[in-house]
C-alpha cells in the first residue's frame, strides 16, 4: 500500500467508522458479532483501497458493503420488506 492509499484508508476510517457502528449496532445486539463485521468491512475496505481512492462514491460502496456483510450474518433482520 501506498502512503496515499494509507492516508485514504486513515480519511475512510475516521469518516466512517462511527456510522457504520451505529448501523450494525442498530441490527445486531451481540456486540462480539457486530465487532467482527466491523472488521470484515474495513479489512475488505483496506484490501480494496485502490478501488475505493478513485470511485467519489466510496461512502456509499462502504455502508453498502456494511450492509451485505450484515445480510450475511443476520438475513432475517436484513430482509428488503423491512426496508433496512
């Protein structure tokens, strides 16, 4: 990595991070769960910083990624008919 993609990845957890807890948190109540798909999502976020340093749209790739990463772990929760 980069020093500018390390910077990015920095800039994406400092903007990010607080949302995309809240988000999980307000899906899932067991808080070693919601610890591991915060992980999952800024790990795959990290593995994939040159794509997300060029796209403007990142805030939007990352919550979505939060929230597949979520339907993986709690489909019933996730589903589309409670509009979450």
């Amino acid at each position: 990595m980069n020093r500018k993609d390390e910077e990015f990845f920095n800039q994406i957890l400092l903007e990010l991070s607080h949302s995309v807890e809240s988000m999980i948190k307000h899906v899932c109540n067991d808080p070693e769960l919601a610890e591991d798909v915060m992980q999952d999502i800024f790990l795959e976020a990290y593995q994939n910083i040159s794509k997300l340093s060029v796209n403007e749209n990142y805030r939007e790739q990352i919550l979505l990624m939060a929230k597949r990463k979520l339907q993986a772990r709690l489909p019933v929760k996730m589903s589309p008919e409670n509009g979450e």
